[in-house]
C-alpha cells in the first residue's frame, strides 16, 4: 500500500500539499472486470480517501473495496496538468460511463 501511496504522491502530490491536480480515475475490479470512473478537482485527496478507507460506505465501489482486497483492483489516474478547462474532469467522466463495462457506478 505504502508503494502505492508514494507512487501517487510522485504524480499528483499528497492530500496535504499545496499541488492540486483534477483529473479521472478509474477502478477496474479484475476478477469481474466491472469498472468504476469518478472525477475530482483534487485527484489526491480523493484517491487517498479509497486508499485509506475514509470515505463514507456510499455506492458500489466502496463497500466492494472494504468487502475485497485493494489488490483485487487495477487503477488508472488520467490527471489533467495542462490546459486545464474547469469543471472539464466531469466531461470526460460522462464519456466513460456511455461504456457498459462501468458498472460499479450508482446514483449517490
């Protein structure tokens, strides 16, 4: 886990530093290849959240992260660094969840 964080750390900073990177990420959950996308203006202080398992057992994705292994779980972090458009994470979010395999998103 801690390799994680650092790696983490390295490309969009901590949830503690002054370095705010917006972008998407995406959870694939491998043995089932159900797929999960979210969006954040500060992609650290999210991610550190499912990482650390602070964030409120809302949705689909979170109970499965408690129920299974982090290890049970691929992660890409699609960070936006340059010729940032506001609120444009969100698009790009929507994108991806036309695609069937996103199956672990829910109305929360």
């Amino acid at each position: 886990m801690s390799e994680i964080k650092e790696t983490l750390k390295e490309k969009i900073g901590s949830p503690c530093s002054k370095k705010r990177i917006p972008g998407i990420y995406i959870f694939t959950h491998i043995p089932t290849a159900s797929k999960y996308v979210g969006s954040f203006s500060e992609l650290a202080i999210r991610l550190n959240g499912y990482i650390t398992g602070t964030h409120k057992k809302t949705g689909l994705l979170i109970p499965l992260l408690k129920k299974k292994n982090l290890k049970d779980f691929s992660l890409q972090v699609f960070p936006f660094y340059l010729d940032y458009i506001k609120t444009s994470e969100i698009v790009l979010e929507q994108y991806y969840l036309l695609n069937p395999c996103f199956t672990l998103k829910s109305c929360e």
